[in-house]
C-alpha cells in the first residue's frame, strides 16, 4: 500500500493553457474524490466516482473542468483555458468500500496549480 | 444542508499547554465528525473521527475529540502539546448515508506551538 499519489506536485501554466492532472489511489480502493483548496480555506468537493462512474459534480467544477477514471483506476482532472482564478491546491482522495469505509478518506500530497 | 465553523483561524499555545481547537457543525442528521491535519506542502492525515458509539474519541498522536449533540459541537483536544503538532487542522463531516460521503471542510485553524 503506497498510498494516494498525485502528479504533477506543482504546475505553473499561463492563462488559457490547457492542464491535467492525474490521480492513483489505494489499490484496492473503488471510491475517488477531488477537491479544491484555496489559500487559507479548506478543501471543497468538486467530484465523486465509484469505480468508473462519475456520480457527484459539484457547481464548483466548471463547464471548463472534465474529470474522468476511464478503468475505475487512476483519474484525471483536466482544467481547459485556465484562469488566476484556479489556482489553487487540488486533493485527490479515495476511499475503500464495506463496513470499513465508514467515510474514511485516505487524501494525496496535492498537485499546486499556479496559474500566472 | 450542511457546514462546518471553526472558531478562531489561529491558535496559539506554549509547548506542553493544553491544545483547544474548537468545531461546530450544521447538519439535518447526525453526521459522520472527522478532525484532519495538514503539514506544508502536504496532504490531509486523519486524526480520528467520530461514526457511532462512544462520544469521547481518541486519535493519533495524543489527540482526541468530544462528540456533543446537545451543542453540535466536536472540540479536538491534547493535555499537552509539542512542538511538532504546528500545523493546520480541520474539521469535517459527511452524511452517513446519502451524499457519497463526501466531506464538507471547515476553514481550518492554524496551530502555533511555541517554546
């Protein structure tokens, strides 16, 4: 068990240009979120899958954000033409199913998107 | 629908003082009561949390949390901290049924320990 990874760590991008950015969770886990958290807020929902379903967008997440998990593995969150506005840090959790996964998220190291 | 407030954005304690993050939550039902905490440049770290059952919750590193309904209120407290729980926490909740579970954040509180 490695963990939640996330890359890149850091992104800086120029207003408009496309990025994306990419998720793998606990092995064995089928549950997936992305949140958003700016400076000194906490993080928001923006989406939810169970395995490869995209179940929950939140109005946060744009006409301009498209979030996939094509396998119900690994996802990624693509942000088109971006604005100073998104930047932010972007969470990736996951979580296992069963009566252990009462709501417990296990989150990655983030991905700081600077958009300049 | 529901919220998180947490009162005062910092803290600050003495090494060895006790630790008092306070959390107030607004939720139609009992809601699942999480307490998470961030290093720099890092991700979230559970601390414990509160599902079911006994009230007083104890979590990792010497912290633990109180689940009081009367007051909707879950405080994180330490007898007595340490240098190295400098950081921010926040305070969550999630529906337990319904909703996905996701986690709806309060702002966070920034704890300063100084010698």
């Amino acid at each position: 068990d490695t963990g939640v990874s996330q890359n890149p760590r850091h992104k800086i991008t120029k207003r408009g240009q496309n990025v994306t950015f990419r998720c793998d969770p606990i092995s064995e886990h089928n549950r997936l979120y992305w949140y958003r958290q700016t400076l000194g807020q906490g993080p928001e929902f923006l989406t939810y899958f169970q395995n490869e379903a995209q179940l929950e967008k939140s109005r946060l997440l744009s006409d301009r954000f498209s979030a996939e998990r094509p396998k119900g593995s690994f996802s990624t969150l693509e942000i088109q033409r971006t604005e100073q506005g998104d930047s932010a840090m972007y969470l990736c959790a996951s979580r296992g199913s069963g009566p252990t996964g009462s709501g417990e998220q296990f989150f990655g190291p983030g991905t700081r998107l600077t958009v300049l | 629908a529901q919220s998180v407030t947490q009162l005062g954005s910092h803290v600050s304690v003495s090494e060895g003082a006790l630790v008092l993050l306070r959390c107030n939550y607004s939720s139609s039902v009992p809601p699942y009561l999480f307490w998470y905490v961030q290093y720099p440049n890092q991700g979230l770290q559970l601390l414990l949390k509160y599902t079911t059952g006994a009230t007083l919750v104890k979590g990792i590193n010497g912290f633990e949390a109180e689940f009081k309904k009367s007051e909707t209120s879950f405080h994180l407290t330490k007898p007595s901290a340490h240098m190295s729980d400098a950081a921010e926490y926040f305070c969550a909740v999630s529906r337990p049924s319904g909703g996905y579970n996701k986690l709806i954040f309060g702002a966070g509180t920034r704890l300063a320990v100084h010698p």
